[in-house]
C-alpha cells in the first residue's frame, strides 16, 4: 500500500510516499479500514521532528492520528460493523496510509451528511475539545469559556460545542483575520494577543477577560492550545473555582513564573490532557462520549467540520509546510484516496 512516510527525521523535505506492506489481516475486534482522507496534525510535525515517538505497537514512521475511509475486512468478535460501513476515528498512529489497522471500539460511524474528507477533519479537534472541555473540566450552560489559539482546529471544535451548549465564549488569536471568521461561529468576544498582550501585560489582559465574563469574574474553563508563555495570564483570568485545561504547547512548555498563591485562593484547578498515549480502555471511552455527545450534533448541522485545505498524500510536503506557517483556520486534511 502507499503511504507517507518519514525517510529521515527532520525536515518536511523528508517526507516520502512509500509502497510499505498492508496491515496484517484483521482478528478478533480488529477492523481494517480503507483509509479515503486522513487530518494533519501538529502532533505530525512533532513527530516528523523526531521529537514524538509513535507509542509501541504503532509504526515509528508512517504518521496519522485519525482517518475517514470504508471497512474493508473485520475480525470474527467485530459487532457493531460490517464491511463498507463508513466509519472515522483516532488513532496512535499510521492513519496517513491506505490501510489502517484498528480496534473497533474506536470507530464511529459517519453521519450521512458527512463525505470522507469532511469527516476526517472530525474525530481529532471534536473529541479533544468535548473530553477537555466538558468531560474533564465539567463545562456547563451559563458559564464562560476562554480558547487560546482559537482558530486552530481543536480551538474552532471547542467554540461550536459551546455555542451548541450557551456558553459565553472569549477566544484570542494572533491574527485579527482569523477571529473576524470566528465571528461567524458565534465567539462572543475576540481578543487579539498582539503586541505579546497576553505574555506581557498579563493583569490587562485578565481584566478584560473579567469584564467580558458572564459572571464578571473571569474565565470558568480556560482551554489552552498555546501553553508555558500564557500560564501567569491564564491564573489571572481565572474565575473563583476555575478550571484550566492545558492541551497544546507550541509556546512553549517551560512557565517560569506564575502565582501559586492565586490557584490556592481561586481554589482552581490545573489540568494537563493528551489523548494519543491514553489506554485503549480509555480512549475508547472518549470515543464513546464522542458517539453519544457530538455525533447528533454533526449528524443535525448544530456543529461541522472546519476545513481549511485539502491536499492530495502527494503533496504531504506542501502540507506540512503550510500547517506550521500558523496560516490555517481549521483543519488540513490529505486525500488518500479519490472517491
Ligand atoms: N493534548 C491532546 O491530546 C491534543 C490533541 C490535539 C491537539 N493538541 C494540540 O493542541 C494545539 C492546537 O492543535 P490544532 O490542531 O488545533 O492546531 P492548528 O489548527 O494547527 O492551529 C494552531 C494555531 O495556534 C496558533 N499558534 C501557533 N504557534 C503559536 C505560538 N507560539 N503562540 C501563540 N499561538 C500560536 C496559530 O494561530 P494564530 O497565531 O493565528 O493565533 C496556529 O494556527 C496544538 O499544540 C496541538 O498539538 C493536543
């Protein structure tokens, strides 16, 4: 089968399309998938780099964390699908190939109104932002939520399920172009992290975050895709029992200064989240959540996929290139196969 695959780690240069070998046949809960469209990842990048090892049992240099396609053989305990079912989901790795391994506890089916490229661009951003922000960090109607980087794929995730939810919404961005876009999804309140405001200036900053709160007294759930540089504004802004939740790092992941006095008085809480090395028990569970919680809203339009562009696996160089610019609004997706 053809796949993309890493030849030297390093630059996006290094990226190949390879004929490599099929995935053995499928056994017991296994599923093999027809992979149609897979999305990219920072996570891809990373990996490329040489600096996120696939977890064991996964391919060391075929990338590819989730994927849409068709079923093409199943194993003899598969229950819940058959073959040519279309189905999208996560993985650890080795999505970015024309055939995916998996289990079929990890596996939805896709709604109707959804195509193979629509879907791929799913299960990564939805089911990160659902567990973080309302599984794990308990988000609820009438609270605030504040989104760094929230043009990014998981960040454009997280503001329709909140708006799909009536919460209040606060998202910064580096670039006014992108939060104009967000607009359109709902964002109540656009914060423009110009001039390093929110590394810098971290008291401006949380009081404009209060005062655009629906209590007045900050961010309830704060879903942090930029990491280390934003931590000291991020405590500020925190409401009284506030919950942050740190997911990304592309600003770093070394804080060097924050006030623990205010976590204890806040009675806050800080959480950090990664879904690619949880256990198959768990991952399955947020899969389940996602079935249950987000599906029906996909399936009625209330949330959708955010495509930004669609490259062909040939062009995966291009790809990469383009989702480390920081250009994107939304996701990147690769066509693995016409059709
Ligand atoms: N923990 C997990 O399980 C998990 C799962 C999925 C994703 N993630 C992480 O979550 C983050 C977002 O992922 P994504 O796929 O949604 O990203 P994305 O679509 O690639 O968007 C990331 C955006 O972050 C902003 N950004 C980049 N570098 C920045 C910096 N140094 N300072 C401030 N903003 C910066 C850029 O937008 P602007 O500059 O225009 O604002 C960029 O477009 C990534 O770090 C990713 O690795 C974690």
């Amino acid at each position: 089968m053809r796949a993309v695959y890493i030849a030297e780690f390093g630059a996006a240069e290094n990226l190949e399309i390879r004929e490599v070998q099929n995935p053995s046949a499928p056994r017991d809960t296994e599923v093999l998938v027809r992979v149609k469209a897979a999305g990219l990842n920072r996570a891809d990048i990373v990996q490329r780099k040489g600096f996120y090892p696939a977890p064991e049992g996964f391919p060391e240099r075929i990338p590819g964390l989730e994927f849409a396609g068709e079923i093409a053989a199943i194993g003899e305990n598969v229950r819940n699908f058959k073959v040519g079912d279309r189905v999208f989901g996560i993985t650890a790795g080795g999505a970015q190939a024309e055939f995916l391994l998996t289990e079929e506890s990890l596996l939805a089916a896709i709604p109707e109104n959804l195509s193979f490229v629509e879907a791929a661009a799913v299960p990564e951003v939805f089911i990160t932002a659902y567990d973080a922000a309302f599984d794990q960090c308990e988000l609820r109607a009438g609270e605030t939520l504040l989104i760094h980087a929230v043009g990014s794929g998981v960040g454009l995730a997280a503001l329709q399920l909140a708006k799909a939810h009536n919460i209040r919404t606060i998202g910064t961005s580096r670039t006014a172009d992108k939060l104009a876009k967000c607009a359109e999804f709902g964002l109540d309140c656009a914060i423009l992290a110009a001039d390093d405001l929110i590394e810098n200036r971290p008291s401006e900053f949380a009081a404009k975050v209060r005062s655009e709160s629906a209590s007045g007294k900050g961010a309830d759930v704060i879903l942090d895709l930029v990491g280390a540089k934003y931590l000291a504004a991020n405590i500020e802004a925190l409401a009284p029992r506030g919950r942050l939740i740190s997911v990304g790092l592309t600003g770093g992941a070394i804080a060097e200064k924050f006030n623990l006095g205010a976590v204890l008085t806040k009675r806050a809480r800080i959480i950090g989240t990664v879904l690619r090395s949880r256990p198959p028990a768990e991952k399955a569970r947020a899969n389940r959540v996602f079935i249950e919680k987000v599906l029906p809203l996909l399936a009625a339009g209330k949330v959708r996929a955010n495509i930004d562009r669609i490259f062909s696996i040939d062009e995966v160089k291009k790809a990469h290139q383009y989702l480390e610019s920081n250009e994107s609004f939304g996701k990147v997706i690769l066509e693995i196969e016409a059709g």
